[in-house]
C-alpha cells in the first residue's frame, strides 16, 4: 500500500501546477498532477495573452517582482528543452500625455530597481521608429527588450509531457471534494469517487484555490474572479505590431494590450472586470467596442473585420495584490500557491523553483534524479517545414501529406500524434495542434478531427466532445429510414414574421 | 519532391473549377485539376437537395447529380486529376506561375503552369467574425458544416436549434433538420429583410411553420458545456431595444451569416483583392491583377446558382484558352464601376464592341427595378429587373454593340440600379 502513496500530489493543471510538476520531476519523486477538467490548460490558463513580461510593473518590495524577474530569464533554456514558440518581441508602453510619461519614468525606475536588462525611456521618435504603427500622438514611453509572448497552451503541453516522460502521472477528469490526513498521508477523493495518496499536496487550484485550500482545512480565503475578454485577429492582421504594445497602466489592471502571437495571429485585450462566477467566460458586445477603442488609440489601423474569434478568462485575484505562496500554518504539508494572477505565467517557472525550496524546508528529502531527461522530442509542424523537408516526412509517414486544417496547415499525423499523447477532445486537439484555431474557426476541419478522434480511439463519434463532460457535439445518428424516405409534413401556410 | 508541367493548373474541384477546366481541356491545352478533397465536386457533394441545373442543364438536379454529370465529363476528357491533394503555396515569377502542393501518395508536388485559374470557392462566416456575445458551448456549428454532418455523415448535430441568418445554406438547413426530426424554433435575420431567395423561404420555412424574426439579433449565447439558450433582441431604428429581448432555449445555435470567397492563396501570388467583392479584382477576361491567373466561381464572388458559377467558369476557361494561344490582345479595356443602389459589379473591367456578362448585386429591394448603364454622364442602356433585392444576384449580358468604342481610352462604365 505504503508503494502506491505519491510524495506529492499538485492540485490543478495549469501553467502554475504544471511548472511544480515539471521542476520536481527531476528529483525521485512519486508525483501526481490532479485536474478537475479533461485534459491540462483547459482552465484559466488556457485563456492567458500569452505575455512573458519583462519585469517592471511590480514594486521590488513584491514577490511577485522576484519570480517574474527570475521567471523571464528561465524562458530562453525552457524553450531550448521544451520547444514551445516562444519569442523574445519587446515590450512598448506607450504614452499620450505628459502625465501619463511621469508613470513610464516610475516604471522605469521601478525596472531598474527589480533588475530588467536592456530597459529604456524612448522620447516619440525613437517609440515611433521601433513601432511604426503606433499613433503618432504618442508622446513616448517605454521600451523593454526582453519582454517576449508564448503560446500559454502549448507551453503547458511540454511541461506536462517532460514531468510524464520523467515519471510524473498526470489524472484529468479529477475534481478534488474532499482529503482526509491520517498517518502523515493525505487521501484525497475526487467527484468520480477515485482516491490517490500523498504525503505533500500542493493547492495551485487558481480560481478555486480557496475551495481547495477550505478541503484540506487550509488558510481561509477567497479568491475572486477578475475576467478578461480577449480578441484574435487573423494571420496579417494590418495593426500586427512589431512588439507587445501596452497602454500606461491603471491602478487595477496593465490595460488593453495589443500582442503580436507568437504563432502570426494578433490579439486585443484583455478587458479586467471583477465577476461572481468563476466559470464565466461571456463575453459582450458592449466590452468588444472598448476593447477595441482602446486598441485602436494606441493603432489605428487595427480593424474589428479582421477578428475571427473571442474568448475570456478570469484572473484568480486575492487581497493584498501580491502572490500567496508559502506552507500552510493549518494544514500539515499543505502548500499554498494562490492568487495567481499577473504576471503568474511568466513567473511560473520560477514559482515552480520556489515551490521545490518550501517542500524541502516542509521535510521532503530531494534526490536528483540520476536518469532526468530535459529535453521532450520536437513535435513536427508541417506549416514549419519546408516543400523538402515536408517531402522527405510523407515518405516517413504518408499523414504528413494529408491536411486536415486548411487555415493552419495541420496534417493527419500531427491530429494523430495529439490524440497519442492523450488530447481526446476537439478543444484539447485545437490547442495542441492549431487545428480549427485559424481563420474559418473549425467550420471545414472540425468533422474530419471528430473522426480521427473515434477512429483513433475507437469511440463512436457521438460521444467526442468539445472539452469533456457535458459538451458533446453530435445529439443522435440519423435512423436509416427517415435518412432515406424524408417526408416533410407541411402545417399550415403561414409564417411569423416578428 | 517531383515537378509537374502543365500549361494550365486549376485550384479547387468544385462546380467553377470543373467548369474552366473542362473547357481549357476543350481547347486542346494540358491541365491539371487540383483539390483538397477525396472527390470532385466540392461542396456541391452535400448539397443533396434539389433545384440546381435549372439554366445550366435545363433540369431540375440535387448537387451531386449536378456534380456527377460535370465530373464524367471532366473525367471523359482526360484531365489529370489530383485528390486529396492541398496547395500550400502559389507564386508567380517571371510569367511561370508555381504552386507547391502535398498529398499523401505523392508527397510534396511542385506544378509549374503558364495559366492559374482560382476555383477555390469560400467559407462560412463564422461566430467571431460577427461578434456574438456570450459563452463558448459545444452545439454552435455553421450552418455548412451541419450541412456535412448530417447529409455525408449521417449525424444529427442537435434536437433544438435556433438558426442565426437567413441565408440560403441556413433556410436549407431549417428544413433539413425538421425532416431528421429536430425542432427549428427560430430563424433569425438582422436585416429588415430575409438573405435568401425566395424560393427557400417559401419552401423552407413557411411550409414547415419557421419562424422568421426580421431585423432582430442573437444578443447572447448561454450554456456551460453545450448551448442552453439564446437571448433575441429585436432591433428599433438599428439599434437593440434590449427591454423587448425574449429568450428560446435550444440545444443547438446554427450560423448561416454569409460567405467569404477563400482568398489566402490568391494573397500569396499579391493579386489585388476587391473590398466590394472579397475575391480578386478581375479585368475583362477574368485575369486578376496577376498576369496568367484567372478567377472564377465563388473564390470570385459569392454566387447564389450553381448554373451561374458553371457559366462564368466556362466563360473563364475560354479566356485562358484565348491567352494560351496568345490571343488576348493588347486592346485597352475600360474601368466598371458599382453605381448607386449596387454593391458591386463584376469584372471590375470590359472592352467596347466586345459581348460582355456582368454579374452585380443589389443593396435595395425593389420589385420591378431597372438598370441604367451610364456612361460619360449618359444612359447608354436600360435593363428593367423583377424582384431586386440583395440576396439575389443580378446577372446580365451586354452585346457590344451597345459597348461602342468611345474616343481615345475607353470611358468608365458605370452600372447603377433605380
């Protein structure tokens, strides 16, 4: 029994939980990731802009300043072991009054102070020659080299997959609702009524840390969700800057963004408005005018024909507005790691170094691992390769030659290689893959994917959802008859026109 | 990777590029037929309803009869056909125009073509092109893809739908899923006007008793996992009046809210688009702004009638005929411009004296309208037109007789509606 007991089980799959899972995998370690949805990045994380901030929008005094810093420089040597697009674009904060240039010197000051490389004060004509597409009011601002954008998702993906290949489990579908400790050892219970083992637990829940940490009897608190509604612009978008743009920020929130990703789509937002209920992810037509009034002062050009999509996450805020990490003072071997929010992604890796120096100093004894291997195998990208390169992988195996997604160029092998690696659902295979993330949204792609799903894992196709648990796609098979013999009983001849 | 000559290559195996390349075929050149899916015929394959072929082959056929019947010829004709088989890239350097493509059997092609002809056809508009708020659920499909499941596949993609625009893919829809036994609980138009043509609201939804809501919005999706229900806001003056808004729960929302002509390619070989249109600008023979790559079908413009996209399709093959033998001359062709109450006109160019077919649509409704052909400040020509509304393309042909010669460079044709 005592053999089946992980060392640590870390509560909630995003891109906090998987940074923990993937730092303590490289000691000899039972680990176990727990995630209430059906595959991993499918909570708040997934809903992320995507920014790696560069390091100066929090005062030094702040942890999180120090694990944003820390965080930043940690992207360059993830990206070489994991390969997940990544790049280092810049961050422009640009400024249209005086008054507004007075906080690009406070932000300045304060990234010198936390340590950010390369920093710099740009009067209008250097801002306007870094990024030409900026409102020529601009009156300056600042420019931060080692800003950089990341797809959220995907960098996700690689870490879970380096924690699994270095013998870290990962269960999906896990919805923790209640622990008992006994004998040092927590047994912990999911809605599936499946119980796991482990002496240490670690609560990075996000926007249900609160509940989570009221389940292991931990610290009392409540975390409040803060949404942001973001738009995504077509490949050659006309604003498609040359760097992250940020507007001067508020006192709540860094503002709208404009963001060049890293895969040639743009995006605005995100919009920062406290709400109720942690699953609301609406997003409204009055919220899209401001977002993209907002964008639009900053670049003109930016044009609402080109968004082919919306969606919205909310930020997991506490009181105090800083990071809450740290061991639990009411539940034994219970970590904290809540409150997440901005710049939570950029500083998750070091918040996984972090997390790894508290479990040591709560008692667990850290062994390398003699046999840790940080690099995962490089996925192949048929919209990557070469006509050569693509040649030569169809000969390897003849799905690279079949597209499945027209917009973003995505083959058969590489739908198959994502539903192998344990993504069953059409969001999870998006979100891996990029299929159905392009332009025509799903619309001639998302059948063929449904049917790779079933062939590839023998599920009829009825049951393929788009993100798990009651969000199937397809309510019923047509009956052969009715299929066959269509007999349309016309009622009476009218028609409401309201 | 192999290299294919051709003197012509045709993108996409649907009506259009059937269509063109059977008459390049016609005319003794080389072509080859490329398309990303696993059959000829394009969309026309799910399309199993009737009412096609009506001018085209002076019958009344459901789309894969009308399909079938192009494809024996295409097939008869002995055109080099490529399936399953995706173009990614298109480029044009010094008069060769190179497309690279990939399939499973082949790997990648390189095809090297003194003529293009797009025939990529469109795609659906979908949810965040038109900025519906609310949650993202599984059960918003648009209204082609639920087209596929339920005609190719089989399935059934919801029991209770609510279908958001009247246009025809969508009306057609209404009536499919009544007969496989769903509820089709509205059908709801932002315009003060249905999108479709006639025929399909009178068969697809008056005989089954849909309702149409004009002039009003979805203003609002609900639902975690699969949709829950819809809120409907009607509009007052243009604007929502979201005290009079009433709510349908629905298992199903379905778009059918236009069409956009699939353009990426044509972007990559820098042919002009038109805002008017989406599809590439387009002189008097169907040439876009790319010497040797021509247009024609819905990659062109978005056509209602299949009969119409096989017309200008084979029209199209003639001219790549014509500039195969190097018989497209050098005469000077005149600008055409959308006059009032007209979206635009296409070709964007004709030549005088020359018989020329212009396809345009309407913004007004109007039962009996007329066309005037204006040309330096002058009606050249009047052309009275039944039911003028936008969802119904207004195709016509001018003789050239009517087109003479004018001094000097030929003047701007200007096409208007009254």
């Amino acid at each position: 029994m005592k053999k089946d007991v992980f060392d640590v089980a870390i509560i909630g799959a995003g891109a906090v939980g998987a940074s923990i899972l993937r730092r303590l995998s490289a000691y000899d370690l039972k680990l176990a990731l727990l995630e209430k949805c059906t595959d991993v990045c499918f909570g708040v994380s997934k809903a992320n802009s995507g920014i790696i901030h560069a390091g100066f929008h929090h005062p030094v005094t702040s942890l999180k300043a120090r694990l944003e810093i820390r965080g930043n420089l940690m992207f360059d040597q993830l990206q070489h072991e994991l390969g997940f697009p990544f790049k280092r674009v810049g961050i422009i904060v640009a400024a249209f009054s005086y008054e507004e240039m007075k906080t690009v010197e406070q932000l300045y000051e304060q990234g010198v102070a936390n340590g950010v490389p390369l920093i710099e004060v740009c009067g209008r004509e250097r801002l306007l020659m870094l990024e030409p597409k900026l409102n020529p009011d601009t009156v300056g601002g600042l420019y931060a080299p080692t800003g950089g954008i990341i797809e959220p998702y995907r960098y996700v993906f690689a870490l879970v997959e380096s924690a699994k290949q270095n013998g870290a489990e990962v269960k999906t579908d896990f919805e923790v609702v209640s622990a008992k400790h006994n004998d040092n050892v927590y047994t912990i219970t999911s809605s599936r009524k499946e119980k796991i083992q482990a002496r240490h637990v670690i609560n990075s829940a996000g926007l249900f840390a609160d509940e989570v940490s009221a389940i292991f009897g931990g610290e009392v608190f409540t975390i409040t969700p803060r949404k942001g509604e973001e738009y995504l612009l077509e490949r050659n978008a006309a604003g498609f800057p040359n760097h992250v743009i940020f507007p001067v920020p508020s006192r709540v929130s860094k503002g709208i963004l404009v963001i060049p990703t890293v895969e040639g789509t743009m995006m605005v937002g995100p919009t920062a408005i406290e709400v109720n209920d942690k699953d609301d992810s609406e997003t409204s037509s009055d919220n899209l005018d401001k977002v993209f009034a907002q964008a639009m002062y900053m670049i003109p050009v930016i044009s609402k024909r080109e968004i082919i999509t919306s969606f919205a996450g909310s930020r997991a805020t506490m009181p105090g507005n800083d990071f809450y990490i740290g061991i639990s003072k009411s539940a034994p071997h219970f970590i904290q790691v809540a409150g997440i929010q901005s710049p939570g992604l950029t500083a998750s890796p070091a918040i996984g170094e972090y997390v790894k120096d508290l479990l040591k100093q709560d008692g667990l004894r850290l062994t390398e691992k003699t046999d840790y291997e940080p690099f995962i195998p490089h996925e192949t990208c048929v919209r990557e390769l070469s006509p050569a390169a693509l040649d030569e992988k169809v000969k390897e195996d003849p799905l690279y030659g079949h597209m499945v997604c027209r917009c973003e160029s995505v083959s058969e092998a590489e739908i198959v290689e994502a539903i192998r690696k344990g993504h069953t659902t059409l969001d999870g295979i998006k979100f891996y893959t990029r299929a159905g993330m392009g332009r025509c949204q799903g619309g001639f792609c998302s059948y063929r994917v449904m049917k790779i799903i079933a062939r590839e894992t023998g599920r009829p196709i009825e049951e393929i959802t788009k993100r798990g648990g009651g969000s199937r796609l397809l309510l019923g098979k047509i009956p052969v008859e009715s299929g066959a013999r269509p007999s349309p009983k016309p009622k009476k001849k009218s028609v409401k026109y309201a | 990777m192999r290299e294919l000559e051709y003197e012509a290559i045709v993108i996409g195996a649907g009506a259009a590029g059937m269509a063109a390349a059977l008459r390049i075929a016609e005319g003794g050149f080389r072509v080859a037929l490329v398309d990303r899916e696993d059959h000829l015929g394009g969309i026309l394959m799910q399309c199993i309803h009737n009412g096609f072929g009506l001018h085209w082959f002076k019958q009344e056929l459901t789309g894969p009869e009308f399909a079938e019947r192009l494809a024996e010829k295409v097939v008869a004709a002995g055109i080099d056909i490529f399936l399953n088989t995706t173009v990614m890239d298109f480029s044009v350097s010094n008069g060769v125009k190179t497309l690279i493509a990939c399939n499973s059997e082949q790997g990648v092609i390189q095809f090297n073509a003194r003529a293009v002809v797009l025939a990529m056809g469109c795609r659906e508009r979908n949810r965040g092109n038109i900025g519906i708020p609310g949650t993202r659920p599984a059960g918003i499909f648009t209204a082609g893809l639920a087209q596929r499941l339920i005609n190719v596949d089989g399935y059934v993609p919801g029991k209770r739908v609510v279908i958001i625009g009247s246009g025809d893919i969508g009306l057609i829809m209404a009536r499919r899923l009544s007969w496989v036994g769903a509820k089709v609980l509205a059908v709801v138009e932002i315009l003060p006007h249905p999108s479709g043509i006639t025929r399909n609201i009178v068969q697809c939804l008056h005989d089954f008793n849909i309702p149409l809501y004009l002039s009003h919005i979805v203003s609002r999706i609900e639902g975690k996992d699969r949709v829950e229900a819809v809120t409907i806001t009607p509009l007052e003056g243009g604007t929502p009046e979201h005290s009079k808004s009433f709510r349908i729960e629905c298992d199903t929302v379905l778009l059918s809210v236009g069409l956009i002509p699939e353009n990426e390619l044509s972007k990559k070989a820098g042919v002009t688009i038109g805002h008017d249109t989406g599809g590439p600008k387009v002189d008097a023979h169907l040439m876009t702004s790319a010497e040797g790559v021509f247009a024609c079908g819905n990659v062109l413009h978005v056509h209602d009638l299949v009969d119409f996209v096989a017309d200008e399709s084979t029209r199209c093959g003639g001219y790549v005929v014509d500039y195969l033998r190097d018989q497209i001359g050098e005469e000077k062709q005149g600008a055409v411009t959308a006059g009032a109450n007209v979206r635009y006109v296409v070709p964007h160019r004709y030549v005088p004296g020359r018989d020329t077919h212009f396809s345009l649509r309407s913004i007004i409704v109007k039962d009996r309208g007329t066309l005037l052909i204006k040309r330096q400040g002058a009606v050249i020509k009047k052309k009275t037109v039944q039911h003028v509304k936008p969802a119904e393309m207004i195709y016509f042909k001018m003789r050239g007789s009517d087109l003479p010669a004018t001094e000097g460079d030929p003047a701007p044709l200007e096409i208007a509606l009254e």
